[in-house]
C-alpha cells in the first residue's frame, strides 16, 4: 500500500509532484521516488510513497520505470503469482517478486485489456514515453482513491485530496452541493468531491491524457452489469469463494493480522485466517464502561475473546477512551472530506497499535453487509412492505406512542426505542425514498430548513441523483437492489473511504476480502429469500460460514463497529457543539441555519430524540469547512 502523486503538462509539475508526495508520507514512510520525462509540450512527473509489502528490497521501489514505461502504483493484486506466471510462460523476464513490476508487464503486453483481469484493490498511473500517454486507472469497486484536477490541457493527481488541496486551495472552491450531499449521508458520495474542480477517478474506469490536451475515458467494470449477469447464473459455493479470496488477501512478506469484532464478519474471515497461517493475532476494540452503559452498546469482547480462544489467535484488546477533543480534528483532516462516521477513530487506534506491534496489515470484514443484506435497514425495509399492509387506523396509535418516548433518559440510551422511531421515519415511503431514508441523516422538509435557502434546488438534485442511481439497473430482486444500491454508494463513499483513509493515517494497509470481484458475483448470484430469510439477515453467508463458526457467534445479535456518540456528545465534547453551533464558521458563512441547529441541540438534550449522530457530523463538517478556508487563504498568500 503507497501513496502515488503526479502532474501532466502542468506549469512547475516537478516542484509540484515533490510536494504532493511529500504530504502523502504516511502512507509510505519505507520509501520514496521521482520520475521525470519531457512529454511534448511539458512534462510529466510521477511521485511515490512506498509502504514495502510484497518484494521488501529495491526491485519493487516505485516508480518503476522500464523500457519506456513508467508506473506509479498503490494497492495489491492478490493474483499476481498468476499472471506471473502466464507472463513468463510467454517470454517475460521478471527482475524481482512485487506485483509492481508483474503490472507494468501485464499493461505492456495488454493495455488496457489487462485491467479486468486484476484482482485486487488499486490505483496507478502509468506513462508511455513512445506515446507521451499518461492513463490513470482505480479499480473495479473503488477500494482505492485517486483525486484529479484538470486545467487547460494539464492535470495533476493524488491518492488524497488534502495534498492537492493543500497546494491549490487558492484555486479550488468548496461544492456547495458535496456538502449538502454530506449532510443527506454523512459522508460526499464517490460521485461527487468537496471541491468543485476536482474529482475521483469513478471506480472501474480509466483516463487517459494525450500530449495534444484531449482526455479519453473508459470504463472496464460495471457493478450493475455484474449484479445483473450473477442473476443468471448458477449460485456459487459461497463458504469456497470466501475462503478463497481470504487465501489471496494473505498473500504478504511482512506480518497480517485481522479486525475482531466478535460478529459475524470479522469472526469469519479470523477463523479463515488462522487456518491458513496459525497463530495469527488480532485487534479488538472496547470502551469505557460508563460510555457503552450509556449508549446501551452490546458486549462485543466477550465474543471476541471466544473466537480467539476457539482459534488459538493473539488477540490484542484495545479500550477506545480517547481525548476525542484532540482527535477530532486530526481525524477531519486525515479523512479528505468531510465523514461524520466515527467508526474512522476506531480504525485509525486499532491500526495505530498494530503498527507500534510490527504489523503493517490487517484483514476487515467489511463489505459483507453491503453485498449480503447484514444491516438493519434492509430488514427493515422488507418489514416497512409489510406495515404498509396494516390498516392506517391501527398503525396511528402505536406511531403517537413511540413519538412520545424518550430515545434516553439522564443515565442510559434506550436503542429500541431509537431503532422503532428510525423506522417509522421511513416504512410508509415509496420503495427508493424508504431505502434512502432508512440510512440518511434528514428529511427533505429538514435538509431545507439546515441549509441556506438558496441551496433549495441543490437539495433536490442531491436527492434525484440517490433516485436516479438506484434506479440504474434492472434487478427485479428487491434485496439486491439494496444490496447493489449500498455497494454503489455506501461502500464505496463511507465506507472504504474512512478505512483507507485512518488505516493510512497510522501507516497501516487495511485488506478487504468480501470486497472482490469474485464474491461480488457470488453475492449477486444469492437471491433475497437467501440473504435475508424470515427476520435473520446474511442468512446465506451465516450458512457458509456455520462450517467453521461456532452457532453463538453466527447467530449473535448483529454488533455495530461505532462509538458510544451519545455520551461522546453529551460530555466529552458538549462545549464543542455549543460554539459551533453558536458561531461557528458553517452558521457565521450562512451555509447553515442557527436555530435549526440549536433546535437539533434541544430535541437531543430533552431525549426526545437521538440527534447525537447529527451533531458529530456537524462538528466534523465544521472542523473540514475551517480546514479548506485555511487552505485557501494559505496557498493565495
């Protein structure tokens, strides 16, 4: 895993590139490199940060330039020794073992025909001196970041948008609707990018620069192509296709270990692990006993320690207490964009401890609940079907009832009562406007009434764009169009974002398996009545991994990879929301309204209702919205 930095025919793109892959040094602090070459009318110059995985010594250092081809690349290819080996069966003649250098014969011999043959998560520029062609690439779901911005004919990169924007803030303008769209999700969908001149590579695609200023573009992967073929197809074994791509995942010259939650997800894949490498050890999380009493928040470590035991796994507990006041901020800048999802503290403390231990990468299990109906919302959403059923005259009572209940009380949260509000928030809506509802922050009526009036019409384009992407395919199955909807957007946009983002923070590479192109064609293949079997969620993944699990923990009530919010926001950091909510830089600029932000406050503090979600993001917006006007005013000095 490595930090990639580069410019294309872009005035001072030398000094530039060495700048942008300077800020990039925490994802690579084993190594750095520059290429230089004069490309008709400028230049191009490819930057790097090495984190040695795969091949330690200096045959993978980066970039790597030969016989006219130079490569700057981030990620894994978990079948590299494959294509290794077709490679040399037809002549190549490899100088060391990265998969550097089996990319660089591969996009030699095929172009870009070899990109869906990739398997792995990646993000690589690659120039051909023949041609004066720089072709930028991400793959196929998105694991990977890469951040553009295109002037004139030029164009410059970066697997992070805090180095460009570190270096062009003066020329680069917030996107009002990104930060609308961050305040529908909690995070700027991977459509979008909080700055109006940049963008992301869109996984599964390609760009490719001429030397005369033309840009082209291609697509090699398309998810909803994928879904819609898997349909068609005979339904895989799962419990083979899972332990498969967890063989792959391992693949490493230096030290793995896994994420152990105790559900169902991370306890898989740990179990799948140990038994390819014995003895492997795992990260853990807990939190204060007062904290997790107040959010109400399930015992995870017991779990956690049983799956250790049973799999004679070092397990390494870790207990979240942080002075959340000082990470914050530093989570806000490490995230690019503005994410209210404090999960990313969780992976970035983990990943921070197992790097002080030696250990540079970890297995998640993340993705499996995008790709097999794991969360709540999805249940729920078969479940609200069945509520439109029921006669309006018998659902008001039981709605005035739960309206009135308290989500807390001084000394404790109560999550049922959170989970019933959440869903009748939601279960009488139409098909797309339930989904979207059942996992965004607002309301239409509320987002307009957060925001500047003149964001009105930005509103509804955020929330057409959410419609016109779930529409976008022709799955009949209801489940999968959530499914495929959340790897669209969920995955992607949070998700994977945060944990490249904090994983790399600590200098850390996160792995993971359930987001392969293999078992996303597994996962498709498994219709509805599979993933979601009378109220049991990720029934069909429960089933595959009944074969090495034991029942407590496939069956277990389904965890949340989170942080006790509530009492983060009622004590912690309660000073903190009253200036930003008083006179913070989002009220004082007119992007947000004060009173609805104080009516926020109020309903939260009276626990009417659970807004502490609401109010962390807030204050993360804040904290990015101060960053990037920093940014602008330091580099227009």
């Amino acid at each position: 895993m490595c930090g990639i930095a580069g410019s294309y025919l872009w005035p001072d793109g030398g000094p530039l590139t060495e700048r942008l892959t300077k800020a990039l040094a925490h994802r690579g602090p084993d190594g750095a490199g520059h290429y230089a070459h004069a490309a008709g009318a400028g230049e191009v110059h490819l930057g790097h940060r090495r984190l040695a995985i795969l091949d330690l010594s200096e045959t993978g250092a980066q970039p790597m330039v030969r016989d006219g081809l130079a490569l700057t690349y981030n990620g894994e290819l978990y079948n590299a020794p494959e294509l290794r080996a077709e490679l040399e069966g037809a002549g190549v003649r490899f100088r060391g073992t990265s998969d550097t250098e089996v990319l660089l014969e591969a996009w030699r011999r095929w172009g870009t025909d070899c990109l869906p043959r990739l398997r792995g998560m990646f993000a690589f520029g690659v120039f051909d001196e023949r041609t004066g062609e720089l072709v930028l690439v991400r793959d196929q779901l998105g694991i990977k970041p890469l951040f553009v911005v295109r002037r004139g004919g030029g164009l410059v990169f970066a697997s992070e948008l805090k180095a460009l924007a570190g270096e062009l803030g003066g020329s680069l303008t917030v996107d009002a609707a990104a930060l609308v769209a961050s305040l529908l999700y909690y995070w700027v969908p991977d459509g979008r990018c909080a700055y109006r001149e940049a963008e992301k590579l869109p996984p599964g695609t390609w760009l490719r620069c001429l030397p005369d200023g033309r840009v082209r573009r291609g697509r090699y992967y398309s998810i909803a192509e994928v879904a819609q073929a898997a349909q068609d197809e005979p339904e895989a074994d799962l419990a083979e296709v899972v332990a498969e791509s967890t063989r792959k995942h391992l693949l490493s010259d230096v030290g793995v270990a896994t994420f152990l939650s105790g559900g169902l997800d991370s306890s898989y894949l740990t179990a799948l692990a140990a038994r390819e490498r014995p003895g492997i050890s795992a990260y853990t999380i807990g939190f204060r006993a007062e904290d997790a009493r107040f959010e109400a928040m399930p015992d995870d470590l017991r779990y956690a320690r049983q799956v250790a035991a049973r799999f004679g796994v070092e397990l390494h507990e870790i207990e979240i207490a942080p002075d959340v006041h000082d990470l914050l901020p530093r989570m806000t800048y490490h995230l690019d964009e503005p994410i209210g999802d404090p999960a990313a503290i969780n992976t970035f403390l983990i990943c921070s401890a197992a790097r002080e231990a030696g250990i540079k990468v970890m297995l998640s299990g993340m993705g499996a609940d995008e790709l097999f109906a794991g969360y709540r919302k999805h249940l729920a959403n078969l479940l609200g079907l069945r509520y439109q059923r029921v006669p309006a005259v018998l659902r008001r009572p039981v709605e005035s009832v739960v309206d009135r209940l308290p989500v807390a009380s001084a000394g404790r949260g109560y999550r049922s009562v959170r989970f019933a509000k959440r869903f009748l928030s939601f279960a009488t809506l139409p098909e797309e406007a339930a989904f979207r509802r059942s996992y965004t922050m607002y309301d239409r009526e509320e987002l307009l009434g957060l925001v500047n009036p003149d964001l009105a019409s930005t509103v509804d384009e955020v929330l057409t764009e959410h419609a016109d992407t779930y529409h976008d395919n022709a799955l009949s199955d209801f489940v999968n169009r959530m499914c495929l909807a959340d790897a669209r957007l969920f995955l992607p946009g949070l998700n994977l974002a945060y944990t490249d983002r904090s994983s790399m923070a600590a200098s850390t590479e996160v792995r993971v398996p359930f987001v392969d192109v293999d078992v996303v064609r597994a996962a498709f293949g498994i219709p509805g009545h599979h993933k979601i079997a009378g109220r049991q969620g990720k029934a069909a993944l429960k089933w595959a991994a009944s074969g090495i699990l034991p029942k407590e923990i496939v069956h277990r009530p389904k965890g949340l990879f989170s942080a006790p919010l509530r009492a983060w926001m009622s004590r912690d950091l309660a000073p903190l929301v009253r200036e930003v909510v008083h006179d913070g830089a989002l009220v004082t600029s007119g992007l947000l309204d004060r009173d609805a932000l104080h009516r926020l406050v109020a309903e939260d503090a009276s626990g009417r209702q659970d807004r502490a979600k609401h109010l962390w993001h807030i204050v993360t917006l804040e904290y990015w919205y101060r960053g990037a006007v920093a940014a602008a005013q330091d580099t227009a000095a």
